[in-house]
C-alpha cells in the first residue's frame, strides 16, 4: 500500500526512513516516514556515514547513562 501521491522511478534506489509493522493482512511492511531517491549518491559513503552516526550515538547514550548512575557509596 502506498501513501498517495507516490511516483516511483523504475528501477531507482530509494532510502526509506521509518517503522517496521506486523500487519496480519499484509504480513511485515515498512511504514515509511521519509522516502527519499538515492540515484547517484555513492552508496559506500552513505553507509559509511550512517554506521559513524549510529556510533556517536551510542556513544552518547553509554555517557548518559552512566552520568544517570549513583556512585557507590563504599
């Protein structure tokens, strides 16, 4: 199912930003936030920037975390 006006480019890539759903009509479906076309974008380096992102991010949320954390009183 598509949110209308949708008009795809045969055979384009495109990257899609959202939730996965178990709809038991349609089985396993991707509830798409953002769709964007990717055509000509060096796919290596969107990874590549992706996966440092995904990094930082984690990083971040191991530093607040352990801020959150009480120290233990010996």
């Amino acid at each position: 199912m598509f949110v209308e006006p949708f008009n795809p480019i045969i055979g384009a890539q495109y990257i899609v930003l959202g939730e996965m759903e178990n709809a038991e009509e349609v089985g396993v479906m991707v509830r798409a936030r953002v769709l964007n076309c990717v055509d000509g974008v060096n796919i290596a380096l969107l990874q590549k920037a992706i996966n440092e992102q995904r990094s930082f991010f984690r990083e971040r949320e191991g530093k607040q975390g352990a801020a959150a954390q009480p120290a233990h009183a010996t």
